[in-house]
C-alpha cells in the first residue's frame, strides 16, 4: 500500500515532503551563505579600486593673507 503509493504519487506521502522542506531550506540557507561569502569576498579583492571609485578628490585650497600666531588664533577662536 505505501510501496505503492510511493511509486505512483510520491508528492503525497509525509515523509518525502518532510525531506523536501529540508532539503528546500537546507539549499536556500546555503545558497544565501555562499552569496555573502562571494560579495564579502569581492568586496576586499577590489577594496582600493572601489576606495579610489567612491572617495571624493581632496579639495586643495590656498592660504590667503599672513599665518597667524598660536596667540592670534587662540584670541579670533575666543572672540566666536
């Protein structure tokens, strides 16, 4: 009777859809695992292209006018 149930619709017995969900979710956890190794993964193999790609040029500006003294700026810090 379950022999032949098993030949003829094995969707139906409880035991093959219980190793079905385990397998399903088993493979999907491990699918997901691998995932994130392989993007961390990429992530530090193009870490200084991707650094260079998304970090703004420095800005470079010039001094106008005389440096000020540690006194002077300690007295134009005061006076904010």
């Amino acid at each position: 009777m379950v022999w032949d149930r098993w030949i003829r619709a094995p969707q139906t017995i409880w035991v093959r859809r219980g190793i079905f969900q385990i397998h399903l979710w088993t493979g999907i956890g491990i699918g997901l695992y691998l995932l994130l190794i392989c993007l961390t993964g990429s992530v530090l193999v193009y870490r200084n292209e991707l650094y260079r790609t998304f970090s703004p040029e420095p800005v470079i500006v010039v001094g106008s006018g005389e440096t000020l003294t540690p006194d002077a700026l300690t007295a134009a810090a005061r006076r904010i």
